[in-house]
C-alpha cells in the first residue's frame, strides 16, 4: 500500500512538471520557453548580440565578421589599384558588398565541399606550395600574423586548414563545371577569322624585374628599398640575379635572376605593359603599378608577325575554354547563392 502511495505522488509530481513544461512552451510563453527563444540565432537577441560582436553576415549559422569583410575590401582594392579614400559613397558600397559576396559565397562552397571531402583530396604539397605564395607577400612574421588576425586566422595550423579548404572548393568548382565547358572546331574558326589581326604575333619584349608588393607595406618604404638597389645596380656594387634573390618578393622567378620571359602588351596588365613597352633595352628603371614597386629591364624585343589558324588554334582553344569557364564559375555560383538564400543573412548597414 505504501509503495502504492509513493508511486502516485511521484506520478502527480511528474505529471504536474510535464503538465508545466507543456504550458510554459505552448500556452502562456513562460520562462523557459523566453530562454530557448532567445537562444535561437534567429531570434532578436541572438542577432543583436552577434552586431555588438562585430557579425556582419551569417551563412549556414557561420559569422562572417567586419574585421574579415575589410580585410576582403582591402585585398580588392589593392588587387584593383585603388584605394578607399579615392572612392566615392556609390562606389565604396559596390566595393563593400561585393567583397562580402565573395565571403558568402567561399562559405557556400565550404559546406558543399564538405560533403564531397572523399571526392577532393588535397596533397601536402598542394597546401605548402599556396601556402609559400600566400606567406610571400609579407615582408615579416608580424605583417602576416597581423592580416591572418583580421581574418579570423589563430594560427599556422588553422591556417594550412584554410588554405586546404579554398583549395578543396576551387576543385569542387572544376568539378561541376568544366564537363560543361566545351569548344567547337567551328568556334575556334569563327574566332579565327573574326581576330587574324589581332591574333598575329605582337611585339614582344623579354624582361625581368625586382618586386616589392605594396599590399602590406607603405608605398614609400618599397620604393626607397628599390632605389637603394637600383643605385648599387648602377655602380655595379651588385647584379641583376643578386639582388632579385636578395630583395624580389615574385618568388615565380626571383632565383633566376628575376626573369620575366617573353611578354607582349596586351597580356600584361596596363599599368606595367604601358611602362614596359615604353622603356629602352638594358636601362633598368623604377616602375610604380598598382600592385607595387619593380626594378624593370628590358633585355630583348621582337616586331608583330603573322600567324596561320594551325599556329593559333591552341591559344584560341585556351582563350575561349576559360572564357566559357569564367563565365559558368560566375553563373555556378549565382545559382548557388539563389539556392541557398534562405541561408544567408546579412545585418544591418555596411557602409556609412
């Protein structure tokens, strides 16, 4: 009987928690029911308290922070030649989302990429060669542990994890696209006879330069580095190869001398083309672009020829391949965007 008694006062004391539970989350909104709301990152507070933490967008529940969108805007201006107090409202806001279009959609492919991890491998080797070229454009330890914090980046293990992921998402991309990517023979001759003066072979120059970037790094400090040089050039206190290996942040050729290759002008970017092909051979000299500083000589040049459809059908085959491929990456990843914008919140105003 008594075991009887005990067993109906802890069914009554369960049924009555049960019975508050239910009320508290489905009748009259109590305490507990506040708390679990307030908790969702939907809710207002949980918003409200990601703005105050710098969140400036959410993809899949991941925070994209204002320290990453400026860095992102910084890397595009200076990939770009420009810089932020040159631009107008408009045009600071164009900037500004699209740098976080990229964030977003670099999260995107994160997550898809981490379904298809099995059908992506990245090789050690793929890790440290982009590693060195990322590491490369910072002339000290201190410049590159600066930029990786106003990335979000701890440490050189969550680093090479990055890098490991932007490479695993370039290879999803090429998976889904390049099948679709296709040239014709009648494509390739249209393009032929539409181009044949343009396809002839240009002038050319062969070249090599000393670097110094400017991402991270005033104008001025680069280029007083360079003239430094360029005077123990000129006195022959050191040579050309030396003080590349020594001073050039290009590391594509700085240990052969810096050599650049045969160049025409249209491949070059305008900047450094205009100043190139202006130069006299075997006169170095300073050349500001809008990446940074160089040390250019020009060693040799070569005048416009013709060439035959047969001579050209490889880089026309090339040109129009990444044409079409540039442009279904772009539509992938609209498509994508499209798809998962229930997935994507942005907040609040990010310009002035």
């Amino acid at each position: 009987m008594k075991s009887f008694t005990k067993f109906s006062v802890r069914f009554a004391a369960y049924f009555l928690a049960v019975g508050y539970l239910a009320c508290d989350l489905y009748v009259f909104n109590g305490p507990l029911n506040r708390r679990i709301q307030a908790s969702h990152p939907d809710s207002p507070e949980s918003i409200t308290k990601a703005k105050a933490n710098g969140v400036v967008a959410r993809v899949f529940n991941h925070h994209i922070t204002r320290s990453q969108l400026d860095y992102a805007i910084h890397e595009r201006l200076w990939l770009e030649g420009k810089n932020a107090n040159d631009l107008s409202s408009a045009d600071k806001k164009l900037v500004t989302y699209a740098a976080l279009g990229d964030l977003i959609d670099n999260q995107l492919l994160r997550v898809k990429t981490k379904v298809n991890t099995l059908e992506l491998p990245v090789s050690h080797n793929d890790i440290d060669e982009r590693l060195k070229r990322f590491t490369g454009r910072f002339e000290t330890k201190a410049d590159l542990q600066a930029a990786m914090k106003s990335m979000g980046i701890p440490n050189e293990t969550s680093l090479r994890h990055r890098i490991a992921a932007r490479i695993q998402q370039e290879k999803y991309v090429a998976m889904r696209v390049d099948p679709l990517v296709k040239v014709s023979e009648v494509e390739i001759t249209d393009f032929y006879e539409a181009n044949k003066e343009a396809l002839q072979l240009p002038e050319r120059i062969r070249a090599k330069h000393i670097f110094i970037a400017t991402l991270n790094k005033p104008s001025d400090e680069a280029k007083a580095i360079l003239e430094k040089a360029l005077a123990e050039l000129n006195s022959g206190k050191k040579d050309f190869a030396a003080l590349a290996k020594e001073l050039s942040e290009d590391y594509a050729n700085k240990q052969n001398g810096g050599g650049l290759g045969w160049m025409s002008k249209a491949r070059l970017p305008a900047d450094f083309g205009e100043a190139a092909f202006a130069m006299e051979n075997d006169k170095p000299a300073l050349v500001r672009t809008k990446l940074g500083w160089h040390i250019l000589q020009i060693t040799d040049r070569k005048p416009a020829e013709p060439r035959t459809l047969e001579e050209t059908k490889a880089e026309i085959t090339a040109a129009l391949t990444a044409a079409k491929r540039h442009q279904a990456v772009k539509d992938f990843r609209a498509a994508l965007r499209r798809f998962e914008a229930h997935r994507i919140e942005i907040f609040g105003q990010l310009t002035p």
